[in-house]
C-alpha cells in the first residue's frame, strides 16, 4: 500500500550506495580538494573574508532581491576590506548547487542564500562544513547552518484591516507565486485582517508558478481584477500588479520596497522588508567568532519587517483603524492569530483559546476560512 | 591536339561559326583531381560563338566534371578559363551565369514544391524584392514567349513533366542571360518529340549567335545537332572532331579507344517455360493512383512469363512509374490483383516482393533508388542486407557487406577509388550500372527495368542489354519501359502499349506491326479512331 | 584580382575538426575582448574557469553532473537527426521521465537496487510515452514532428507544476513546491557526482553500436538518407520511425529520471536546467553522430560550467549569456564556414 496524499511520511531509505560511494576522482591523487572556506568557524580578518550573497531574482527586481542587495551594500560599507561575492538569478535546479559550490570554491566565509534552495544548498553546505551558511526563509540548521526570517504576517495583517476597511465588494484579490508556507502564511495574515474589520471579506489567490514574473502577475492580477476584486495584493518580487491596478482605479498593496512610483494612486502600502541591520549584525558575528549555526532568527515587526508609509489615496481613518492594531502588536505584543480559527472547509483547526506561536505560523500549510483558490 | 589543325579540318563546312574568331570560352590544361583519381587531366576545350559543340565519353570519363569546372562548382587543380581571351575563374555557378555561361544538370536541380515561376525567380538578382505570386508569373510568360519554351507558369515542378522540367531549367538560364548553354545529357529524360523541340531551340539559340556544349551518350543526335564534337577518354582528351564526316562508329571507337559492335542481332528466348508452372506474375484488373491521388493506371491485365522480355511501350507520363512501381509493390493498388507464381499478394510490400526475387531498376535512380549522401557500400547492400552474408542475425557483417560493394561494381564495370565515397560522387552512368547490377542479383524470378539504359554510354548499353538477355534466357521474366520503339523491337519477346493508364495491346515483337504501335502509343488506332 | 568564397559541396572530417576549433578559439577571443572591456583580466578568468572546472573536485562533479544529462539528451535528439526527423521536445519528455521515476519512488517501496531498476524503467517509459502521440502522429498522418513535441515540452512544464505544487506537494519547503525527497538516490561516484554519467556513456556507445552494426541501425540511416529508396528497398519506414522517436524519447526520459533520483532528488519545476533544448544544440554540433554528442555535449558543459564560474567572478549574468550565446553562434557557423573557401578570382564579368 502507499499513501498518494501524503508522501512525505514515508520511511527515509537511506541508500547503501551513498555512502560506500566514497570519493573515486579524490582517491586518484589526480584532483586538489577544494579548499572547504578558511579556517574553522572561529575569527576572521576583515581582509581575510569572503562575504558571498546568492539571490533568486535580478537585483535591479526594485523587490525582494534589491532589499538583499541593500543588505550586502550595507554590509560592504560596514566592512570595506572584505571580499564581496554576488550571483543573482540563481534557478531552482542544479544549477543552485552548482553556484553556492562555487562561492566554497572562491573560499568564502559567510554565504548568505536570500531565497530557500534546500536540498540544493544543503548538499553544498554539508560538504563544506567550514563555511557558515544562512538560509533566508530556511528549514534546515546545521553547525555550520542557520536560517532567517521576518514575522511578515504582522505587518500583512495590519494591511489587511486596510484592505477591509477600503474595499467596498469585500472582494479581494491575491496574487501568489506558490502554494507554500510563506504563502498561506500570507494570505491567511491579509484575509484575517480584512475579516476583524469587514466581516463579507473573503481573498481570492491566483498562483502564478513564479515569484519573478511580470507578465504573469499582470495577467493574474488582471483576472482578479476582472473577477470583480477591489483591492489587490500578493507576494511578488517585483511591481507588475500594482500598474494594472492603478490603471484600472484599484487600490493595491504590495511587498518588499515602496514602489509608490509604479501606482503612486493605487498605491497603500507594502510588506517592506530591510535586511540591512541583520546582515552588518551576522558578518560582524561571524567575524568576530561568535557566529553560531543551528539558529531559527524571525526578524519581529519593526526591525527587518513593517508596513510602508501609507499612500496619498488611502484615506485618514484607515490609517488610523489599521495603525491602532499596529500599535498593539508593537505594545502589547497582540497576536491577533488566535482561535477559533476555520480553514477554507470550514473545518475548526485552531480552538478557541488556543494561539498560533511563530513556528506555527511560519510553517502554516493550510488557508483559513474565506480564501479561495489556495489548495490546501 | 593543335587549335590550327582543327581549323583546317573546319574549312568548308557550313556552319555558322567563324572558324578564325577567338574562342568565346577557352579551356587549358585542366585538371581535376579527386581522391584516388583523375577525373580531368590536361583537358583543352574550345567553344566558338554560334556553334553547337558535343562533349562524348564513356561513363565516368569525365564529361560532367569539366563542365562542372567550367562554371565554378569545382575549381582546377591545374589549367586555365579564358572567356573571350581573358584569364577567368569562377567561384560559383552564379557567377558563371552572371558571365553568360550556363548549366542544365545531368540531375535537375529544381525546387519541388515551388512553382515554375518561382523557381525562374529564385536567386536571381533581378527579381524584384517585393512582388506578387502573379507578377512573377507574368514575368515568366513574358520570358517563355521572348525565348519560345513551352511551360505554365503557375505549375508546381512535381506536377510537370521531364520535359517541361528540362524547359523550365533552360529558360532559368537564358533568363538571366546566358549567351552559353552547357547540357548535361538532356535528352535521357525526353520524349523523341520533345527532344526534337528541344533540338529546334537550340538551333535558334545558335543562330543568334549564341554557343551551345552538349553532352549525349546518343550519337545519332550528336551527329544530327552538333558542329564539332570533343571526345574524352579516362579524363584525357582524345579527339575534336567536325561532325561533318563522322559517323557513330568512328566516335564509338574514339570513346572507348577499341573497335565497338554497335548492334548485334539476339536470338529468341531458348527458355521453355514448364507448363505445369504458373506465370511468375500476373496482374488482374489493377488499378492505382499516382502521387496525387489521381487515377493513373487502369484495368491492367498482364501476365509475365518466365525467360520472356516483356516491353512497355509508351510516352512517358502515361502511366510507367506507376506500373512500375505496382509490379514491384512499392505502390499500393486501388482496386485488382497481384498474383506471384500462383500466391495472390494480399497487400503491396516491397520487401515481399524483393524476398519473392523481383528487382527493380527504377526510372528515377537517385531519387528512389540510391541514398546519395551514403557509402557506396551501404548503396550497394541495399537489397541483400537482410540474407546472410551481409545480415548475420539482427548484425550487419561490414566485411562481407564490402565485398558485396567490390563484387558488384566488378560485375557492372564501375571502378571505385573508395567505397566509403558517398555514392553521389560516381558518374551517372556508374550510378545506373551499379543499381542495374545490384537488382539484376535479387532478380530471380522478375527483373522490372524501367529505362534501363538511361545515362549508359554506349558500350554499357550493349553490356546491359546482354545481361538482360542472360537474364531472360535463364528464366527470369523481365519488363522493361522504354520509349524508344526500335531498342523495344529488336530486344523485347512481347510489347505492351501503355497510354493514359491502359494497356492498348500486346503484341508479339515479331513481326509486329511499328505504325500500329506507334498509333496506340498516341491514343489512336489503325482506323483513325481515338480509344477511350 | 579579387577574392572570392566558394563552397565545397563536401567537407574532409579534419578540416571540420579544425574549423569548429577556430570557432570556439575566437568566440574565446571576442568573450575575451568583452570582459577585458568590462574591466576583468581575460587570463585570470580563463585560468580560472580551467582551473575551477578541472582542477578541484566539486569542479569536476559539476561538470559532470552538467556533462551526463547533456550527453544524454544531445543522443535523444541525434538519434532522431538520423532518420531525417526533429525532437524538439526532449525537454518534455525529460520532465515526464522525472515525473515516472518520482510517482515510483515516492509510492513504492523495495530494495534500492530493485526500485531504482524500477525508476529507470519507469523515466524512460514516461519519455517514450511522451513522444508518443507526435509519434504516431508523424507516422499515419504526417503530422510536423517539430511543432507537435515542442507544445508537448510546455505541457509537461504545467503537469510538474501541478504534481509539484498540488497532488504531490511537500508542505515544508517554504518557496518552491516540491515533491518530498525520493528516499531512492543513484549512487554516488565521487561527492556528488552521480552514476548517471556512466548511464549516458553506456547510451552513447550503445546507440553508436546500434546504428552502424545492427541491421536496424543501417534501415534507420537509409530511411534519414532517402526515405523513397528506403521504401523501395522494402524497409518498414514507418515502424523504424515510429522505434526511432520512442527510443529518442525514452532516452530525454531516462536523463530527467537521472536528475531527479541523482541530482535534485525532489521533483520540482525548472530541474531540467534547459537540458532540452541545449540537448538539441549538443546534437546539431555533433552533425547527428552519437559519438559526436560526446564531444560537443563536453564542449556545452564546459560553457555551463565556465558560465557559473564567471559569475562568481563578478561577471553578471547577462554578460555570461551573450558569451555562452556567442559561442555556440560561433561554433554553429564554424560548421557552415567549413563548407568554404577563399580562391583568388578574375571576374571578368564584372568588367564587361
Ligand atoms: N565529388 C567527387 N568526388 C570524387 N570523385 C568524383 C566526384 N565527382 C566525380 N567524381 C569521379 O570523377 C569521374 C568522372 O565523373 P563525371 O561525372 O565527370 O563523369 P561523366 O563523364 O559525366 O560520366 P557519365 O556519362 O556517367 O555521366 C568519375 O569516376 C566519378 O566517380
Ligand atoms: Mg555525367
């Protein structure tokens, strides 16, 4: 018998092959080992260090790469002496082992992945155990491993009490790249905020199979548009809804970085993200020799992650409804993701009472109620 | 051989060349050379303003390589071009035909999908860049009209026939202005009438002044449309000789350097069929379509006997390659029977037919039967790969399949340099030897040749029709198509006449009746009436 | 006096050699020129891109990870080059041989000897069933093969999608849907490297084999030379096609299993790398002779490869692009500019 819905549980065979497969080409004396980064993981001098960043997208996406980018500039300012690495556009296959491999190969000594590679990455870092790895929206840890995060859900859920409050139909409409974690997370995050403020709100989502693609997001954004939607969202690395949106009149909120300028009418606000902070903090960590792996970092509201100052168009009493709630997750630490809380089958998952944690929602792998178009 | 000579010998007759005018094109010394062999060596060949003049030569004695020389497809490995006195080399055949100098292939070159119009208009310099499919038709009309050749503009090239394909070849080179028209064996695919409107154009191209060179493995026609008549032999040079004062057997011993018997009389089959056995094939009311899916043969009824010669007489386009085909099951039938020695063939396949012993030497060598771009070797075992030696098991044995190549080329009399050589590079009448060859050793009970003499010079000619005898007289049923009459008479046992897909008649050869063949072959009988 | 080009109506195998080696030398010259320009060392780099893909092992396991998949998918294309037809869709068939080899060894259990066996079977069934319909579609109503198997290349991108992003997702990773990891791994023959080069080198030899001793072999190659003497020779035309495609596809299928079981490990989109379509590149460099896809699916993971080393060196990625663009520009020409050469000319008819 198998099990067709949920793979994953089957029994981990681990191959005999693998491991009597011992290095054939290293055996024969023919080959140098490549250099596994500089020393231990203890302290490096700024001279010595290889800084590497390896992205998903362009860093000219005025999105998700670019506030990486910003990151490594600002990491660069902080310590001129050390060496910079940068490969953008880096494809989830092979070709992502490939790239980080080579980053070991030039001897770094902090490599920063801006994008979840995975197995990809890990078959890199497990190698090469002297080099440090951070994995932006990871979930591995290893000596030599950490991942980093944003609790972004804050902040979204903020967006969302806007979103209710200014769309009129309660129709809204997302705009998704993947149905996985930092997704639902999101939707989830935007559809709750609607609800506590506009109780008929519910959150279509069109997943596009990219989170680079500008046509596509378009396009997505055009059907929801036309779906009858009123105000759109997503999680894209670059702007392509918002021109549709305020090319057809529709307020639009967005993520990464203030690109007012594409739909400054439309504009709301964004899940802006800064990574700048962080990185200077991690290289000089690492530097310094009290960098450690095995780390699970979600950067909270406010340091790394927070809404954008609002749009010209938004209206005062939005800002103040939704800056309220902000204000309270800043104070007194409010987690508005507390039950009863339905999935989009309407089936209870979280009781009243209970209360999401941050792992939990990091991993949240299914829609709540009033979202369509997600598969759960 | 020395230029003044020749004049000499040229005193006197006449045609319309000046003797004393410089040559328009003159060859010197040139040589070609291709691995293992020399195609050209030291050839010297002269042409005159207004003076059609014959290139002979046996197969392969290098007739099309000099051409080919000439207008820049290949280049000399030694020698000279003069065109009208000046030291010249072209490095195209576009620009030979830029200078007035051009080729009609022994292999047409057209484009098959395209109309005649558009292969007229295709790379030449003229056309304008942006025109109508009906402008360039205009065009055409205007051209055939100014040069007197018969073709339809809109026509596609796998709609016409041989003729008109060979018509539409030379008003591509007239039309861009040719003042020499070169002519690779162009009267192999022809019918008797078109070759002799062909010989009326070239007369009045001629008389304009203008030069023809022409290469035939038919000397008649040699002797009847050429002023002079250069004769290669092995690459060299032999003779230029006035064509006034020659005759078929003087060139015939030039070309092959040793007297050659042009015609021997052949007796009658010896073969006795068994009665008791049925007739190696029989067809029953066939009909089929052609590549277009039109009606092209039927209610054939034709019985083949063992140790017979069984003619096809005909014009083309009637009806042959699709008869041909039909007996040898690379064409499926529309309606009737095949029946082979008594088995009634459910369905047409050529490998049936070749494991039944039926080879066929098809009209159309490099297009159905030969892979140019191949080895000789894979050419040659196209028919045997599947029996052992060549086939062992689900292998092919590489040794046995070269000796099967060296064996066959012995027999047809082709010598080879290299059997790795793609079989394009042979000769044309090597080409036709070698595929004559190859079917005549699968052809146990049935040979079909269609115009098995295509292309050979004329010693080949008299080799072939003495094994197709051989053949016969071992008692294999043989067909052959041809279009000449007189080679039909004085070689088949019985004629069939084939016209516009019907069998008009059988006749015995002896004592046949030639005006009432020749009337059938047209559609009429002896009474005047048109047949249906 | 002038100069002219002529052109050879056929080119001797050394100067073809040479030609493409001129080829690839002055794309290296230009690429040179350009990062001299954009303000690199031209010997630095090349050193180093020699260097990192020769010299050190994850070099090595790289390129052969890159070189396996490319031989095998380059032979797909050849295979179908040689009897005159276009697989333009090893790509598809590369992502549906993945997708086999997944279902199996997500939802079966067995030993790993057995349930690899299974996903080979399994990725070159998928390929083949693939290349199917355009098969046959070729083969009973002539359909164009060209167009029929590129669409099927974007309808296998959206079926790993799905299977990737819905039915089969696993609900970990957090960017990407991906299948959750097959437990079943080709073994490794040094780090990363995995078997599957062996694999591609079996293919190739077999197929070489296959074509010049088998009798199938010499039916496929006269059906590619002239498929009317073909079917006047009595060869079953149509069924050689029809094995011909089907082998084509199943050999794109089997390299997607290979990446998959070998390489991600996890069936996710974009794994093919391209591998498809560069694969048809591989085969027109190789002129459709599998021995040839050895040598020019070497020459196209090396590019790869110098492509990743090059950025790592500051070089963006655009940049890298034009150069690996305008090497196989060069090379692909190189091949047209054997055909050629340069005589010194008269022409008269331009003084007349
Ligand atoms: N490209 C080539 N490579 C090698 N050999 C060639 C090539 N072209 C021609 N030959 C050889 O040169 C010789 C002369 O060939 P050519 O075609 O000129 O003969 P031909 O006189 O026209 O004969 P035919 O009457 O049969 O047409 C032949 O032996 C032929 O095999
Ligand atoms: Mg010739």
């Amino acid at each position: 018998m198998f099990d067709l819905k949920n793979p994953s549980r089957r029994k981990f065979l681990t191959m005999a092959g693998t491991a009597a497969g011992a290095s054939l080409l290293g055996n024969t004396g023919l080959v140098v080992p490549s250099a596994y980064g500089a020393g231990a993981l203890g302290a490096v001098k700024e001279e010595d260090a290889v800084i590497a960043f390896g992205h998903v997208g362009p860093i000219s996406d005025e999105g998700w790469t670019s506030t990486h980018h910003d990151g490594l500039v600002a990491v660069k300012a902080a310590f001129p002496k050390a060496k910079y690495l940068e490969i953008e556009t880096i494809p989830y296959s092979a070709d992502a082992t490939r790239t980080f491999r080579q980053f070991v190969a030039e001897n770094a000594t902090l490599i920063f992945s801006s994008s979840e590679y995975g197995d990809l990455l890990a078959e890199v870092s497990n190698r090469a155990p002297k080099v440090a790895f951070m994995e932006c929206n990871g979930h591995r840890v290893a000596d030599n491993f950490s991942w980093y995060y944003v609790k972004h859900w804050m902040p979204t859920y903020v967006i969302g009490v806007a979103a209710g409050l200014m769309s009129k139909t309660g129709k809204l409409g997302y705009v998704a790249s993947f149905p996985v974690p930092s997704v639902f997370t999101s939707v989830n995050a935007f559809q709750m905020g609607a609800k506590s403020v506009n109780p008929k709100a519910t959150t279509q989502v069109i997943s596009i199979n990219s989170w680079f693609d500008p046509q596509g997001a378009s396009q997505a954004g055009t059907a929801l548009l036309d779906n009858g939607a009123d105000f759109l969202f997503g999680i894209m690395d670059e702007a392509a809804y918002l021109q549709v949106a305020e090319k057809r009149g529709i307020p639009a909120a967005m993520w990464n970085t203030d690109v007012r300028r594409y739909g400054p009418k439309s504009y709301v606000t964004s899940c802006v993200v800064d990574w700048r902070k962080f990185y200077v903090e991690q290289t000089r960590k690492r530097l310094a020799g009290t960098w450690t792996g095995n780390e699970q970092i979600l950067l909270p509201l406010g340091e790394g992650v927070d809404r954008d100052a609002w749009g010209e168009s938004v209206p005062e009493n939005v800002r103040q409804t939704a800056d309220a709630v902000r204000t309270k997750m800043l104070k007194d630490g409010f987690n508005p993701f507390a039950g009863e809380i339905k999935d989009s089958a309407g089936k209870v998952k979280i009781a009243a009472g209970e209360k999401m944690d941050d792992m939990a929602l990091y991993n949240w792998n299914w829609a709540v109620e009033g979202v369509t178009g997600l598969a759960t | 051989m020395s230029v003044a000579l020749d004049r000499s010998l040229a005193h006197g007759v006449g045609h319309v060349a000046d003797p004393d005018a410089a040559p328009v094109v003159s060859l010197r010394g040139i040589t070609k050379i291709f691995p293992g062999l020399i195609a050209n060596d030291a050839v010297d060949f002269d042409i005159r303003a207004g003076e059609i003049h014959a290139l002979l030569g046996e197969n392969g004695a290098g007739k099309s390589t000099l051409m080919n020389v000439l207008t820049g497809i290949y280049q000399p490995d030694a020698g000279q071009i003069l065109l009208d006195g000046q030291p010249t080399r072209f490095v195209s055949p576009a620009q030979a035909i830029g200078a007035g100098i051009g080729m009609i292939h022994q292999h047409f070159k057209l484009i098959q999908a395209f109309t005649v119009a558009e292969n007229i208009h295709l790379g030449w310099g003229e056309t304008p860049v942006l025109i109508s499919a009906k402008d360039i038709e205009d065009r055409t009309r205007i051209l055939a009209e100014k040069f007197n050749l018969a073709v339809r503009p809109e026509a596609r090239i796998d709609e016409i026939s041989a003729g008109e394909q060979q018509r539409v070849e030379i008003l591509k080179v007239l039309a861009r202005g040719a003042r020499i028209l070169i002519l690779d064996e162009p009267t192999a695919v022809l019918t008797p009438p078109e070759a002799r409107e062909l010989f009326k154009a070239l007369r009045q191209f001629r008389a304009a002044g203008n030069s023809v060179v022409f290469i035939s493995h038919k000397l008649d026609e040699v002797l009847a449309i050429s002023d002079r008549i250069t004769i290669l032999r092995a690459g060299k040079k032999v003779a230029l000789r006035e064509a006034a004062g020659c005759t078929p057997s003087i060139l015939a011993n030039l070309m092959v350097g040793r007297d050659v018997v042009l015609h021997h009389a052949r007796p009658a089959s010896p073969h006795q069929a068994n009665p008791g056995d049925p007739p190696p094939m029989v067809l029953q009311d066939v009909s089929a379509l052609n590549d277009r899916g039109l009606p092209a043969l039927t209610g054939i009824e034709l019985e083949l006997r063992a140790g017979e010669i069984l003619g096809i007489a005909g014009v083309a386009g009637n009806g042959q390659r699709e008869l041909s085909e039909v007996l040898t099951g690379v064409r499926p039938l529309q309606g009737g029977d095949i029946v082979i020695a008594g088995y009634r063939v459910p369905s047409s396949n050529p490998a049936m037919f070749r494991d039944a012993g039926i080879g066929h030497i098809p009209e159309d060598r490099l297009r159905s039967g030969l892979a140019p771009s191949l080895s000789i070797i894979d050419n040659a075992v196209l028919r045997e790969y599947v029996i052992p030696p060549v086939a062992r098991g689900h292998f092919i044995d590489h040794g046995s399949a070269a000796a099967l190549a060296k064996r066959i080329a012995k027999d047809a009399e082709v010598g080879i340099p290299s059997f790795q050589m793609p079989v394009r590079n042979l000769s044309g009448g090597n080409q036709q030897r070698l595929v004559a060859r190859r079917e005549m050793r699968i052809a146990k009970s049935v040979l079909v040749a269609a115009y098995p003499t295509r292309g050979l010079d004329v010693g080949a000619i008299n080799t072939m029709i003495d094994y197709l005898v051989a053949l016969r007289d071992s008692g294999v049923a043989v067909v052959m198509f041809s279009e000449e009459l007189e080679e039909l008479l004085n070689l088949a046992d019985r004629i069939a006449v084939l016209y516009e897909g019907r069998i008009m008649g059988i006749f015995n050869a002896k004592g046949a009746d030639m005006e009432e063949i020749g009337l059938l072959m047209g559609g009429k009988t002896k009474h005047g009436e048109r047949v249906a | 006096m002038a100069f002219r080009l002529q052109r050879l109506p056929s080119v001797r195998p050394e100067i073809a050699v040479a030609a493409h080696a001129v080829a690839i030398g002055l794309a290296f010259v230009v690429g040179g020129i350009a990062v001299t320009i954009s303000g690199h060392n031209a010997f630095t780099l090349a050193a180093k891109v020699l260097t990192a893909s020769f010299g050190s092992e994850f070099g090595l396991e790289d390129f052969g990870l890159l070189f396996g998949p490319l031989m095998l998918t380059g032979l797909a294309a050849a295979v179908t080059l040689r009897i005159g037809l276009w697989n333009i869709g090893a790509e598809g068939q590369f992502y549906i041989g993945a997708v086999f080899a997944t279902g199996v060894g997500l939802f079966f259990s067995g030993p790993p000897w057995l349930m690899l066996t299974a996903m080979f079977l399994a990725g070159g069934i998928g390929g083949a069933l693939w290349i199917l319909v355009p098969t046959l579609a070729r083969a009973y109503a002539n359909v164009n093969e060209i167009i029929t198997t590129l669409l099927l290349n974007f309808v296998a991108v959206l079926v790993v999608n799905y299977l990737s992003t819905g039915l089969w997702r696993d609900r970990k990773q957090s960017v990407l849907g991906a299948t959750a990891r097959i437990p079943y791994e080709v073994p490794n023959l040094s780090g990363s490297l995995h078997a599957g080069i062996l694999v591609a080198v079996a293919a190739v030899v077999l197929m070489a084999l296959l074509i010049r001793y088998t009798r199938w072999g010499y039916e496929v190659r006269i059906s590619g030379a002239n498929i009317f003497a073909a079917h006047y020779a009595g060869i079953p035309v149509r069924s050689r096609l029809i094995s011909v495609m089907l082998i084509s596809g199943a050999i794109a299928g089997i390299a997607g299993m290979l990446e998959v079981a070998g390489t991600v490990h996890r069936l996710q989109g974009g794994i093919s790398n391209n591998f498809g379509y560069l694969g048809i590149i591989v085969a027109v460099l190789a002129g459709g002779s599998p021995i040839g896809v050895v040598f020019s699916g070497f020459v196209m993971a090396v590019i790869l490869n110098a492509g990743i080393i090059l950025q790592a060196q500051g070089i963006l990625l655009n940049d890298v692009l034009a150069m690996t663009g305008l090497i196989l520009f060069f090379t692909a020409i190189g091949e047209q500019v054997a055909h050629y050469r340069i005589v010194a000319t008269h022409v008269v008819a331009q003084e007349a």
